[in-house]
C-alpha cells in the first residue's frame, strides 16, 4: 500500500513538472489556435525605378560594411590566423618607415687605410671595406678624406674627423 502510494505522489509530481515545463515553454494543450487570414496584403506594387534604387543602396551599403570590415582587420593585425597586438603589417610597417625622417645611422669615420686597388675605414672601430654594411648602412666608396654610404636607397657622405688645435693667443 505504502509503495502504491509513493507512486502516485511520485506520479503526480512528475505530471505537474511536465505541464509547468510546457507552460514556460508557451505550449498550452487542449488550446486550438484558429488563424485568421490575412485581409491585408504584405506586398506592394514597386516601380523598377524604386527596385533600382533600392538595389543600389543595399549594395553601396554592403560595400561600406566590407571596406570597414577590411579596415577593422587590417587595425587588429592578424598574425597566422591569430591576433597579435605587437605584429605589424607589412603595409603598416611600409608607413612607420616612410614616415620617419630619413637619417643615416650616427657613424664616426676615425681613420681611412688608403690603397688604390683596397682602400679601408675605420668606421666605429671597424675596420670595413667598400660593400660592407655597417648599421644598415652599406659603404658604396672610400675616399682619400670621406666615405660614401648607402641607407634606404640614398646616399650620404661621411667626412674624415679633422682636429683642430687651438692657437694660444699670447704677446
């Protein structure tokens, strides 16, 4: 008697879990729903015209979300299908460097080793030759007095150091 009991309380419990489930969900049984047809037409008659425009719009439209899109990718640089925050692009890397001044690396010419067929300088004491690359600079020709250097595709010349001795002004 006790177990019948038991299954009916548990029985009941289960059929209210039910019927709360399926009214939280909006389903209601034993409710018809009677649908009414519709007296209004959702369509209206559209001149080509209009259809033209609006077709332009909706396009124009979706140019400017992909073209914001792009630009959107391009400011969170995706590095290997990751999102890195310290790489740069190529395209932005190409700014940052065309938008620094162009100044060669600061080198000191302390001496030349002339020779007509090898000469040598003494550069940041390093001894280099022509067509070695010092700082990103490449030495393009060493000179008797100078040394002409090539950085980001221009050239510049750096002058032997002359000392100057001061000349004491006594009677």
């Amino acid at each position: 008697m006790r177990v019948k009991r038991e299954f009916i309380i548990i029985a009941v419990l289960g059929l209210v879990l039910v019927l709360v489930w399926m009214w939280v969900l909006g389903i209601v049984p034993g409710k018809k729903r009677v649908r009414e047809p519709i007296e209004n037409s959702a369509t209206e008659q559209v001149s080509p015209e209009e259809l033209r425009k609006k077709a332009e719009e909706a396009a124009l439209s979706l140019s400017n979300w992909l073209k914001k899109q792009g630009e959107i990718k391009e400011m969170l640089a995706y590095h290997e299908n990751a999102r890195d925050p310290f790489y740069l692009s190529l395209k932005k890397r190409e700014e940052i460097k065309e938008s620094l001044p162009l100044q060669p690396p600061k080198l000191v010419l302390k001496g030349i080793a002339w020779d007509e067929t090898k000469p040598l300088a003494l550069i940041d004491g390093l001894l280099a030759k022509e067509g070695d690359t010092i700082q990103g600079a490449t030495i393009v020709k060493i000179d008797f007095e100078r040394v002409v250097i090539r950085y980001r595709s221009e050239e510049f010349v750096i002058k032997l150091i002359e000392w100057k001795g001061e000349k004491s002004s006594e009677m």
